[in-house]
C-alpha cells in the first residue's frame, strides 16, 4: 500500500525526529544523519525527506541524505532505524503506513509504538528546526505543490498522534479483517 502525498505529509512536522528510542541528547549532529523514507525514490515520502533534510543541512550544518529503504509496506525501512545505532544519526520519515502496519502484520520485528517514538534531547532540536521549515513561505509553497498540508506541533503531540493513528487504523484493519497480501 503506497501512501499518498496527502497522507505523508501531515506526519513529516514530527516524524524525522523520531529514532531508536534510546538516543540521548548531546551536541547534534555529530556527523552526517540518514532520512530513512521506507518507499522507492521520487514519491511523495522521498521528496518530503529530501526537503526536510535540505532545510535541516542548512540550519544545523552537517549533512541529512535521504535514503530510500522500500519494501513490506515501509516495513524495512522502519526495521532499519529501529536497528541503527540509537544517537539520533539514523531518521524516520513516518507514515501513515507505519500506523497500519502495526496492526496489520501480526509478526513485525518491532513494536512501533515502544521502538520508535519522540525522544526528550535531540528530537526537540530536530522538533524546533522542522517547525520552523514549516512555517517558511518557501517551504509552505513546496509541500503544498506536493498536496499536502504540514501538521507542526510538539514532540508530545506527536507521540499522541502516532498512538491514535495506530488505534485508529487498527481498528479498521481488525474489524475489515484486513490482510497483508
């Protein structure tokens, strides 16, 4: 299930400051920082990174490449971050597939909700960077060329918001009895 520009935009205030749960505040970046987007390039997940990462190059200084991780759905690219070394140095571009997959497959390698969430530290830099990309005019005018309409907000309400998405669609998944093909 492809996601539409509509649905991946909505999610893109927050969702790059979002990694292995474990990552601790310190001088950030340190180094370069991969923008995991978990569908094939020149969709609307890739493009979104790629904007994101460009104004985030700009404002902290050091490198955010996009790269594409496709496959199960966004599956495989969520799996890579929740792997990756826990320093806030691998990102998550999430979707709303990511809120439907955790429903849908019944035996994921990680528990969204639990391994990737909004951390205190370096999700707050990441938090006050992307917020202010959103409220640029040039940024705005972009995301919308894409259909999209960006959601800035808090890392807390972030967290909210990924948690009623997951209860939302799992609901649909379960009571359509929706499987994965």
């Amino acid at each position: 299930m492809a996601p539409s520009r509509r649905d991946c935009l909505p999610l893109a205030a927050a969702a790059l400051a979002v990694f292995s749960s474990a990552a601790t505040a310190q001088k950030y970046p340190t180094r370069p920082v991969r923008i995991i987007a978990a569908f094939a390039a020149g969709g609307g997940v890739d493009i979104t990174a790629r904007l994101i990462g460009q104004w985030l190059s700009s404002r902290l200084g050091q490198s955010f490449v996009t790269e594409n991780r496709p496959g199960a759905g966004g599956n495989l690219g969520t799996e890579a971050v929740v792997n990756a070394p826990p320093d806030g140095h691998t990102l998550l571009l999430a979707t709303s597939p990511n809120a439907v997959n955790a429903t849908l497959y019944e035996k994921l390698n990680f528990n969204f909700i639990r391994d990737i969430a909004p951390v205190a530290g370096i999700i707050d830099i990441l938090n006050r960077e992307i917020n202010a990309a959103l409220v640029d005019p040039g940024m705005k005018a972009r995301l919308a060329d894409l259909g999209g309409e960006p959601l800035a907000g808090s890392p807390s309400e972030f967290g909210k918001f990924i948690a009623e998405e997951t209860e939302k669609w799992g609901a649909v998944v379960k009571v359509a009895g929706i499987k994965p093909e």
